[in-house]
C-alpha cells in the first residue's frame, strides 16, 4: 500500500493521540466519503450542463420516451 504523508496542527495530533485515532483509517474514510459526495456533485452538475444545452439548442425529449425504451429492451 503506498504511504503518503499527512500533516496536522500540533493540537490535533495531540488530540487524536489521546482519542487514540486510527489515522490511516480515519483518512481512508474521509476521503471515500469525500469522493462519493464528490461524483454526486459532478452528476447533478452534469446533468443541469446538459439540460442547459438542450434548452439553448431548443431540444426536448418526447414524453415518455425513457420509459417505452425500457419496456421495449424488456421485451427484447
């Protein structure tokens, strides 16, 4: 597993010396929490890019086309 540094304020190393923190662990899971929170952002932001884009080109998606092409692929 490849290390990497992590720097911190003294009084937040002391704290988690006394709280006795995994800090490998801890870092772990912020930064998958982080990233996860992350890809929702870049979704949400993607998908109102889009709409944006569609609504400058004048586009619009006939009512339930979603829908009649899931059900067609379950037929298949």
């Amino acid at each position: 597993m490849p290390n990497r540094t992590v720097y911190l304020p003294e009084h937040l190393d002391e704290l988690s010396r006394r709280l006795g923190v995994n800090l490998s662990q801890l870092t772990q899971k912020a930064i998958e929490e982080y990233a996860s929170q992350r890809a929702e952002d870049t979704l949400d932001t993607r998908v109102k890019e889009a709409r944006a884009r569609m609504a400058a080109l004048n586009i619009s998606w006939p009512e339930g086309l979603l829908e009649r092409e899931r059900a067609e692929a379950d037929e298949r």
